[in-house]
C-alpha cells in the first residue's frame, strides 16, 4: 500500500475537502486535480471513473472510489 493518493475534485465541493484533509491527516502524499482546471483534468478523471460525472474520485493504489463520507458510488 502506497503512501500517495489522487483526489480528483472541485474546490468549491465539501467532500472534496473532507476528503483532501482527511487523507492528508492519514499522512498520505495528496495530489489534487481539479476537474474544472482544464479538459485534460476532466478527462484523466473520467477514465478512472468509467464516465462518470461525480466527485470526489480517490485513486489509491489499484482502488478507485467515487465519493467520500456521503457515500460511495463505486466504479
């Protein structure tokens, strides 16, 4: 298990920061791509969540998870 996880996001979504800072509690090297920052980020986002148009996505290690706190999606 890796120490580094990818959060896929937008900044004005509360589970997006819940998540970031929860991951970051944990010690985990957090990286942050904010899905409106561009259609690069968007599309990075939407491979590794099959099309799907939610965030937060968690990517850590082979695990990918849609959603943090409220609930999960799944892929």
């Amino acid at each position: 298990m890796t120490d580094r996880v990818k959060i896929f996001g937008k900044d004005t979504w509360p589970y997006t920061t819940s998540a970031r800072e929860a991951y970051s509690k944990e010690g985990k090297d957090v990286e942050y791509i904010d899905v409106f920052a561009g259609k690069e980020e968007m599309n990075a986002m939407l491979k590794f969540s099959n099309g799907k148009r939610k965030v937060p996505v968690i990517v850590e290690d082979d695990t990918v998870t849609i959603g943090f706190n409220g609930g999960t999606w799944g892929v």
